[in-house]
C-alpha cells in the first residue's frame, strides 16, 4: 500500500463560510487531492492526501488559492496555516499489541481489563513513542506568506549575535 501524506489546513476567515464547502473543495480539486472541508465557530478546515511531500512552491500555489476561493465567495481571509500531518511510531506500537497472536497472550493473562486501563496504556504508548503531530509548512496572513523557513533563519541569526549580511 502506497504511504499517503495528510495535510490539514487551518483558516480564520470572517465571515464564516457556512454552505460554502462544497464550492470550496471543488475549486480547491482541480489542482490538490482534498478529501474533506468542515466548518466550525474558529473558521475552515481543509483536509488534503498526497502520495508524496508537496513542494514549497506548490504549497504557496495552495495558500494564493484559499485566499482566492474565499474573496471570490466574498469572505475576507484573516490569517491561515499549513500543516503535515507527522505520524510516530505509536500506530506501529498499537498494530503490534492489538496484533492476534498477542491480543490473545495480552487477554488469556488478564480478561479484565478496563476501558480506563486501555486507555491508560494506549495514553503510555503514544508519550513514548509519538503519537500524531501536526507540523507547520507554512503561515500565511492576508497578504502576507511567513514561511517556517524564514522563521527558522531569523531565529538563527538572532541566538548567533551577527547578522549574515551575504
């Protein structure tokens, strides 16, 4: 099975748009795999899956068009952030306990383990092995990109002292 990477996309836009999502993703589909778009009371959230990394230029194509499908629909667009979706190795660590052979080793040991107790193990695995992250791409503010790459290199310069004037 081919390895799919997920991205979320988070968008504060005023007002609302409500009914819109449909018109959304549909725009959004001629150019990126988008499989879902919600709304809630914080403002749009885009879901998209890709069979590779997407690259930096088209995720500033992807942001030019958030911005675009909101003014077309008239919502202003505030400010928005592009995330991948980093999987740890918890889902590998579950895959293997709820595996057959040691589901029945795990069950034959102890038959009463409580939902609380599943969680509790479950809560374990993730802090030790890393459970689902989201990893900023990319800012973007109006019309304004603030990229993670920028930020890391001005954070660079500011704990050097000496700014890189090449």
């Amino acid at each position: 099975m081919e390895r799919q990477i997920k991205y979320i996309v988070q968008v504060h836009c005023e007002p609302l748009p409500i009914g819109l999502e449909g018109t959304i993703v549909n725009f959004l589909s001629d150019y990126f795999n988008v499989t879902g778009c919600s709304v809630d009371n914080q403002g749009m959230i885009l879901e998209l899956r890709s069979s590779h990394a997407i690259a930096y230029g088209a995720i500033k194509d992807l942001a030019d068009l958030i911005v675009e499908v909101l003014n077309m629909n008239g919502i202003e667009f505030r400010q928005g952030v592009i995330n991948r979706v980093e999987q740890g190795y918890a889902q590998f660590v579950y895959k293997v306990v709820n595996s057959e052979v040691i589901a029945n080793h795990i069950l034959g040991l102890c038959r009463s383990w409580s939902y609380i107790v599943g969680n509790a193990v479950k809560e374990l695995i993730a802090k030790m092995f890393g459970g689902t992250r989201l990893v900023p791409e990319m800012y973007f503010h109006g019309n304004v990109l603030l990229d993670v790459m920028l930020s890391t290199r001005v954070k660079q310069l500011s704990t050097d002292g000496v700014i890189d004037r090449s």
